[in-house]
C-alpha cells in the first residue's frame, strides 16, 4: 500500500482548490508507476505557472523535475531542479524564437517583485518551490527520442515534466510535447504537465481550463497581499480602495498583485485619493500583445470595434452585435469575415464569443488589452465610428451610448460635452447607464466643483443601481462640497449630495444612528435649493430611526418634512404615523386609513389601483400593517413587489420582499413569507445591502420557527443578530430574540422561552422594539405559565389588551383570550379557551388556532380531563401538520400519546426492533425527554407532570430496558432520537419605506 502525494505549498494558492486536487491525482498516479498529462490552459495572470511550481514542490522528494519554458531570448529553455542532476540533456527542440516567446516572458516581469511568478500566492515565509536554474538549449528530438530520453534519464524514478509557456514555443516543440504526451500511459513513470495560453495547441490532450478567481478568494489573496510584501501596510485596506482593487483586477491574481504593488500606503489606507485608472495593469495587459499582434489585421480591426463598443454598456453585458457588424462594414472590414467572426469564434481564436444578440470577450479582460494596445489615434477612430452609427440610429434609445462613444474620443476636457452628457442622464434610461454617463460628464469637466458634483450625481445614480462599490469609489474622487453659486447644473444637486449619497449608503450597509445623523445634515443642505431630493433624506432619516426603535428620531424627522406638494395621500401617511408614535393612537389610524382611501371608498383601496409608484405602494403597505389589516398588506405587498419588478430601481427589491414577508407572517402564510424573504436576500447581497440582509435573515428565522428545521432556526438568528447588533438594528435583533424564543416553546422549553422573550416585553434597558414588543407577549405569558416561574403577568396582559383593542389584526382578539385562559382561575380557564376558539374561528389561521388548541388539551389533560384532552390535541397535530408546523406537531403528538391515544408515524420509534414498544406512551415521552439531556424537573414542566411521578417512571422505564443510567439510556436512544423542533412564530412589525 503507498501513501498518496499531496500538493502542499509554502505560498498559499487561493480559489485553486479543484486544479490542486486534479494534480494531486496525476502526481499520486506517477508515483504507482504511471504516467499522464494534463494541460492547465489559462490566459495570462491567472496562476498556471503557479500550479506548475506547486506540483514541482510536491514531487521533487519523490522523483527528479524538470522544468521547460521560453526564455527570455525567445528559445525553449529546460531546467532541471537540483534533485534531478545528471539527467541527459532533457527537452526537445530548440529555436522556439519570436514575439510570442518574448511577450510571455514580458507579462510576467511587471509582477515578479510581489508574491514572485506564482502571482495568486501570497508571499510566503521560505523560498519558493523551484530554484530557477540557468536555461539550455537542448539539440531538437523526435517525440519518440524525447520519450525515451526521458525515461533512460530518470533512472527509474518516476519523472515529472513541467512545460511553462508552452504556446509560446515555436510549432515544432509544441508538437514534439504533444507527441510525447498522447504517449504517456500505464508502467510509462513520467508525467508532463503543461501551462499554456487557452489555444489549439493541444486541444487533444486532457485539459483543466482555469478561470477568474472568486470573490472570496480575490479577497482572500488581496488581505494576503496587503499584509506582506514591499508595499505592506500595517494600517487595514480602506474599504473604498478594497473594493475598487477588486473590481479592478477582475479576478486575475496577477494583475490584482500589481495593483496592489503600485499604490502608496497612503492610498491604500485612503488618505490619499486613488489614481484613475489605476496603474500597474500595464505588464498584465501587455502578455495578450502576442496573441494580438499574431491575428490578420482584419480580425485586429474587429477586436478594436467590439472593445470600444463595451465602453458605453453596462459591465459584463458586452455588446449588440447588429452594431458590431454596422460598424465592421462601415471600417471596409469584408461581410464573409464579419459573419464568419461574428457567428464563430474561429476568426479571433476565440476572443469573442456571441451569446444571442450580444458579442463578449473570452476572458473578458482581453477587451481591456485591446484598447491598452492599440495607439490612441486609432482607438479615438473607432469610438467616433461609433458615435456616428449609434447617432444615425436616432431616438432616445442611442442618444446617450453616441455621446458617451464621443466622451470615450475626446482628448481631454469638454465642458459642452459634459453639459450634453448629463443632461442626457436620465429617465428612462437605468440607474447604471446614467451613472456612468454622468462620471463620463464629470471627467471632462473642467471645474472643479462641477466635477464634484457630477462624480457625487454619478454616485447617487450607482446607489440606486444596488452598486454601492461604484457608487463609494465616485464618491471618493469628489472634492471638498461645491459652493452655492458655483454654476452647477440643476440635476446635479449642489451641495448636501455626496452627504445624502453617504447617508444612503449607511442607511443601507451601516449603522444606523449614523445614518440618521448624516441624511438629517444632507436635508438642510439640500432643501434650499434641491426640496425633492431634502425629501428622501429626511424619509431616509425617518427609516433609520424607525429600524433603530428610535420613536423620538423619527418624530423629528418626519417632523421636519412638508407635506404639501405631495398629494393627500403621502400627507394623511406622515401625519397618521407621528400620530401612531406620538401615542394618539385613534387619531393617528384614522388618519392611515385616508392614506389607504382617500376617497371614503374602503372597498379596494381604490388608491392602490391608481398609485404607480412603488415607494408609495410601499408605504401604504405599512400603513396595512400598522393598522393591523393583514390582508390588505399582502394584497398592496404584492402589488408594490410587481411594481418594483417592472418600473425599478433594483435597489427597492430587497425592501418590497421584505415588506411582503411581514404581511405574510402576520397573515399566517409562513411558507410564501420563506420564500418572499429568500429571494429579499439574495437580492440583498446582490446589490449590497446587509441591513436588508439582517432584517430578511430575522424574517426567515421566524418561517423556520414554524417550519423547522431547528438548525435553519438558529443559523438565521444568529445571522441577523450578526448584522443587527453592530449597526444597532433594534428591529431585527427583537424578532431574532423572538424566533429563538418561540423555538425554546415549541420543543417544550418554557423556561428559556421565558428567560429570553422577558427583556423584550417588560420595561427596561433591554426592552424591545416598539413595534415587535407587544406582539411578542402572548409568547411570553404562555413560556412564563408553562415554566412555572410564576410572577406578575397582569401588566403585560393589559398591555396587549390595549394594543388588540385599538388593531385591526383578526389574531389579536383570539391571543388576548388565550392570554387570559393562561393566567385565569381553574374555574374560569375553560371558557376563556373556549372564547378564544371562537375568535380563531372567524378569523382563520390554523398556526394560532393549533397553538390555542394545544394548550387547551394539556390545560385539561394536566386537570386529569384526560378523554376530553383528546379531541383538542388531536385537531391540534393535524393542524400542525396541515401547515408544515413540524416542531408543533411533535409536541402536539407528545402530548397527545401522554393523554392514552396513539399517534401513527407523528414520532419515530427509537432503536431497532421496538425498544420502546414494551414501554407506555408516558413512559416513552419521559425516555426521550432524559436521553435529550433533560433533568427530573425540566421533564417535569415539560410534560406538565409532577418531579415525584417523573422519577416513578423513570425508575420503571430503567427497569423495563435494562439501563442503569441515565448515560446508558442516552447511548441506547441517542442517536435515533428525533431532534428537538423549533419554534413558530407570529406577527411582524412594519418599517417605513424610503422615498416619497
């Protein structure tokens, strides 16, 4: 038996775990005796010569290496490490000469100073793998004399052969390598490995094509790369340089390297503004030189065309090949040459690939290569060529690309340009098209404090795109604000707009009091001059305070805000709301309910039916939920989600969901309000909004509550309280507490239940969110009885008396009644269960019908009524199966057995062949409640018996197993014991919407 070789490294390859795995399998192959090959195909940058190097490292105590690449002369040069000395002269023809060879050579040398040759390792703390021994120049070998060379010179231990650079070889060494290698099979002992350009070299060969880096692994290696090396800074990355070095460097370790490498520690720690472009992209751009220089000029000029035409699309959209081919024409390029380019990829060897009606680069940074390489007079031909076909085309639809096509040609500032650009910018054009033109407008602006303004504008424009990268990177390059008077065009805002970008920003992705301080300053600073965008800051402000829990901060804001240009509608919501917080709760719900119909018509919402615009959708969907009217919240909900979809911004998706998953959980529809929130989070970390994703992550805590599973549960809070604490999220950090809560009651946890949902509900530093608290008690009186801790709970019921009876919600009436049920005489209990039936069945529900029914059959079982439990428990368990309930319906079965009926397949049975079939159904609840791990006493209140009953049937259950400890009967159970649920949950607060 051999032991396997693994790849190890002393530099640290990121985001290569898949191509380290393939190697590792051909290097344990050729150490069994047989051989292989595997070409790792790649474009420059990416990292083939780094795995090469690892696979040296790894092999080199196990056979001798040698390693072949092109020289800086332009020949093929093999080394062989020092492990292989004595070996004849190994690698096969000689010559490789010409501009290839010598642009592989020249792209690495940029890069060799930081991390060495394998660019996507971070330095490491001993020297690299592979000693660089003077280049040969063997005599040329027919692949048959090279394989047998080869193996007479490894004297029987297996060899490994790495080819660097192989595509730039010249034909005769790339086919005598090819040769070799088709060759190589079982009992041969050497295998080659071969780095080369993505070519059809030797496409017949097993190939692992390598990609771009991910962004967790860019970032990985870009933290690696800050911390070490000539250029390290002990102070962190600044979060706007971090950001725009990674979408600088695309994914290729390489050029990332570089970049890094020629910024300032001033500039990386953001005291310093950043150059634009960034420099050190020159060596990385130039290694495509030789494929480039090696095409026929036709397929040079298309190259050319395609890469201009990117500049005024959105990135990664690539661009309209009817375009491409009005252009190529336009050049003289030939229409056999244009179809055949633009319908294959073999006129460029593959560097554009079309996808339907689009044209993109093949990788993607070959479009910047293009442009890099190309003189400035022929690349300012092309975007003019440009320019005119897309101003030919007339209309809105190619206004903007024509002049940003001509912004791409000016040779330096314009201020007509500008003018003409930012004017251009804006509806319907989207978010990002504009935000890109008005930076376009910015650089040619020759003032100062235009310029700023139009990078701020451009930065506004990229936030509601969901781009907040961008949008920080612009707002970088502005200056100090611009002075009134400045002659700043109306649409660009004037001063207070990089403050309102900044708070956006915040209000988005940080915390929330500086939100609220930074969108306050920006209101007085725009309402002068700017009233519609003084608006959104100060709804923004409003927003912040609201998802802080900060009533006071709210009030002022909306406080500050007027009404009247807006219509009835948004006047009756802001009025209505202050009113709400102000605690003139009567007068403030008739006021929202005019928001929702001003026109006295309550059928329908009529207004909802004329309302196109998704932020005021959005607020008349609060307006629902403060109300109490669930229903009404789904239905406008659902509306502003579909308005969202189709009239945008993006940036408004993660909110309309989250606004909809609420209602939903209020209605009961917690498998809708799962997938409403899943989709809110994913849209969230697509356009960067952690506090979105905070509040969605909270959201799903509560679905898994009720649904399970337990693990699901508790990583959604433990993820919202991650993004809620630090940014002082009151509102998500309360329903978390509260999903956790109300798992701890659905496993029969009441104690916990109690110890955790307490600070939220009663006074105190700890006292939750204002408008989750309240919903929260009936959980809270239901883990206080059933834990038996006893207290006062005659305040907090009154509390949520009061709120059931100023609310719409159809719930409250029924959870008030429990409440009292709960904490009522024995004499009475029976019909406060039965008054609060009787609410659930006019409202509906089946969650909190079978909660209610649950704790009405263990209230009779525990007063020993134990053949009228039957029926509540039973309706309880289907009604917790009907609506996915699983924890519930354990517990629900649990107490259903405890009462002497049998539950079919609710709860497994534990151990092999029935080992608790000899036991009663008591004494099997009790069994698996102590091999969970619970004491006398927590079984006890879990299953409403007595501690002395608890320990007679323990004793029994001891006997009728053959344990003699608790241990042996958790190791009997263990493992086949069902898990523990977790919890339900219950209605939501709302969150005011951003935007008029």
């Amino acid at each position: 038996m051999t032991s396997s070789t693994t790849v190890r490294s002393p530099h640290r390859l990121y985001g290569r775990g898949g191509e380290l795995a393939i190697i590792q399998g051909l290097l344990t192959r050729l150490r069994q005796g047989d051989g292989g090959a595997l070409v790792l195909a790649a474009p420059p940058g990416l990292g083939r010569t780094a795995l090469l190097r690892e696979a040296a490292s790894a092999h080199r105590s196990r056979g001798p290496v040698l390693y072949g690449t092109a020289s800086a002369a332009g020949t093929a040069a093999a080394t062989a490490s020092a492990d292989s000395a004595g070996l004849p002269d190994p690698v096969g023809p000689a010559a490789c000469t010409g501009p290839a060879a010598r642009a592989a050579s020249a792209g690495r040398a940029g890069s060799a100073d930081r991390g060495g040759r394998a660019t996507h390792a971070a330095p490491a703390d001993r020297a690299g793998p592979v000693p660089a021994p003077e280049p040969f120049t063997p005599e040329p070998l027919t692949p048959e004399e090279l394989l047998a060379r080869l193996r007479d010179g490894s004297t029987g231990r297996p060899l490994l052969v790495c080819a660097d650079d192989a595509h730039a070889w010249d034909p005769a060494c790339r086919t005598a390598l090819a040769a070799a290698a088709r060759r190589l099979g079982p009992g041969s002992g050497v295998g080659i490995l071969i780095a080369a350009d993505d070519g059809p070299a030797f496409a017949e060969l097993p190939t692992r094509r390598l990609g771009p880096l991910d962004e967790d692994a860019s970032a990985a290696l870009l933290d690696r790369l800050a911390g070490a090396g000539a250029g390290a800074t002990t102070d962190p990355l600044d979060p706007v340089v971090r950001a725009e070095l990674l979408r600088e460097g695309a994914g290729n370790p390489r050029l990332l390297t570089a970049l890094l490498g020629h910024l300032t520690p001033g500039r990386l720690t953001g005291r310093t503004p950043l150059p634009s472009p960034l420099p050190g992209a020159e060596g990385v751009l130039e290694a495509y030189a030789y494929r480039l220089d090696a095409l026929p000029a036709p397929a040079r000029a298309l190259l050319l065309l395609a890469a201009a035409a990117q500049e005024h699309e959105p990135a990664g959209a690539g661009t309209d090949a009817l375009l491409l081919l009005r252009a190529g024409t336009r050049a003289g390029l030939p229409r056999d040459f244009l179809d055949d380019a633009l319908f294959g990829p073999a006129a460029t060897e593959g560097l554009l690939q079309r996808a339907g009606s689009r044209v993109h680069f093949s990788p993607p940074l070959a479009a910047r290569a293009v442009l890099h390489h190309t003189p400035p007079a022929r690349r300012r031909a092309a975007h003019e060529l440009l320019a005119a076909l897309l101003g030919e085309a007339g209309g809105r639809a190619g206004t903007l690309a024509a002049l940003a096509q001509r912004a791409c040609a000016a040779p330096g500032p314009d201020h007509a340009l500008a003018a003409r650009l930012e004017a251009a910018a804006t509806a319907p054009y989207s978010h990002a098209e504009r935000s890109s033109a008005l930076a376009r407008a910015a650089v040619l602006t020759p003032d100062p404090p235009l310029r700023s303004a139009r990078f701020a504008a451009a930065a506004e424009q990229a936030a509601h795109a969901g781009d907040p990268d961008r949008a920080r990177a612009l707002l970088a390059r502005t200056a100090a604000p611009a002075e009134t008077g400045s002659g700043l065009a109306p649409t660009t805002g004037g001063p207070g707009l990089a403050p309102y970008v900044h708070g956006l920003l915040a209000l988005r992705s940080g915390p929330a009091v500086d939100a609220h301080e930074a969108l306050l300053a920006a209101a007085a600073l725009l309402g002068p001059h700017d009233p519609g965008r003084a608006l959104h800051a100060l709804l923004g402000a409003a927003d912040a305070a609201w998802v802080r829990g900060d009533a006071g901060g709210y009030l002022e804001a909306m406080g500050r805000v007027d009404p009247t240009p807006y219509g009835d509608a948004f006047a009756s919501y802001r009025a209505g709301m202050c009113a709400v917080l102000a605690g003139r709760t009567a007068e403030g719900h008739a006021l929202l309910r005019r928001c929702l119909d001003p026109d006295g018509s309550a059928e329908g919402h009529p207004v909802l039916r004329r309302c196109p615009d998704p932020a005021g959708l959005l607020r008349a969907g609060v307006a629902a939920l403060v109300l109490g009217e669930v229903a009404a919240a789904c239905r406008i909900g659902a509306r502003a989600l579909g308005a969202v979809r189709t009239r945008g911004p993006e940036v408004l998706l993660p909110q309309a969901l989250e606004y909809l998953a609420y209602a939903e959980l209020r209605a009961g529809l917690h498998a809708a309000a799962r997938a409403h929130a899943l989709e809110g989070l994913h849209a969230a970390r697509r356009t960067g909004q952690p506090n979105s994703s905070a509040r969605l992550h909270a959201v799903l805590a509560l679905a898994a509550s009720v649904e399970g599973p337990a693990e699901a549960c508790a990583a959604h809070c433990d993820a919202a309280l991650a993004g809620a604490v630090p940014h002082g999220l009151a509102q998500p950090a309360t329903l978390a507490t509260w999903a956790r809560g109300r798992a701890d009651l659905a496993v029969g946890r009441p104690e916990e239940a109690a110890a955790r949902l307490g600070p939220l509900v009663r006074p105190g530093p700890r006292q939750g969110h204002f408008a989750v608290r309240t919903l929260a008690v009936p959980c809270y009186v239901e883990a206080v009885v059933l834990g038996g801790r006893g207290g006062e709970l005659s305040s907090v019921v009154d509390e949520f008396a009061a709120w059931a009876d100023r609310t719409a919600d159809p719930q409250a009436p029924a959870q008030l009644a429990r409440c009292r049920a709960l904490t009522a005489p024995a004499d009475e209990a029976d019909a406060r269960y039965a008054e609060a039936l009787a609410h659930h069945d006019r409202a509906g529900g089946d969650f909190e019908r079978a909660r209610t029914l649950l704790l009405y059959g263990q209230w009779l079982r525990r007063r020993r009524r134990t053949r009228e439990a039957r029926t509540p428990l039973r309706d309880a368990l289907v009604a917790f199966q009907r609506c996915s309930a699983r924890a519930w319906a354990e517990r629900a079965g649990g107490e259903l057995r405890a009462a002497g009926e049998p539950v079919a397949g609710a709860v497994r049975d534990t151990g092999g062949g029935g080992v608790l079939s000899a036991l009663t159904p008591q004494q099997q609840r009790i069994a698996r409640c102590v091999a969970e791990g619970a004491t006398n006493r927590e079984v006890a209140l879990r299953l409403s018996l007595s501690p002395r009953t608890v320990d007679h049937h323990l004793r029994n259950v001891f006997a009728a197993l053959s344990v003699r400890s608790r241990t042996e009967l958790a190791r009997l159970l263990g493992p086949q014991t069902s898990p523990m649920p977790r919890t339900p949950r219950t209605p939501l607060s709302p969150q005011s919407p951003q935007g008029p």
